[in-house]
C-alpha cells in the first residue's frame, strides 16, 4: 500500500468552516497547523477524480 501524500490543511476543505473562529487567520508564508482541523469527507479528493477517470 503506498502513502497517501499530505494534503494541504486549507480552511475551504475543512469540516469546521462554517463554525470555525480561527478562519483563515493563518499567515499564508508558513505552514498551517491548525488543531481543529478535519478534512470534509462530504467533499471529492482527487483520489475520486482519478479513480472516476479509470472507469
């Protein structure tokens, strides 16, 4: 099984969005690490746009 790559930790993708104080106060020249964040599963990855691809 290979690694899944790190994805980018992006407020647009997060679960959290709608709720979230810390929302995009992020300094854009380092790396984000924000501790509440969830990727939203009801969104595509580009693993299911590769995968739909193949079909």
């Amino acid at each position: 099984m290979s690694p899944v790559p790190e994805e980018k930790t992006i407020c647009v993708v997060c679960a959290w969005r709608e709720t979230c104080q810390k929302k995009y106060s992020f300094s854009s020249s380092g790396v984000m690490k924000c501790p509440d964040y969830t990727r939203d599963l009801k969104l595509p990855t580009n693993n299911d746009k590769t995968r739909e691809k193949k079909t």
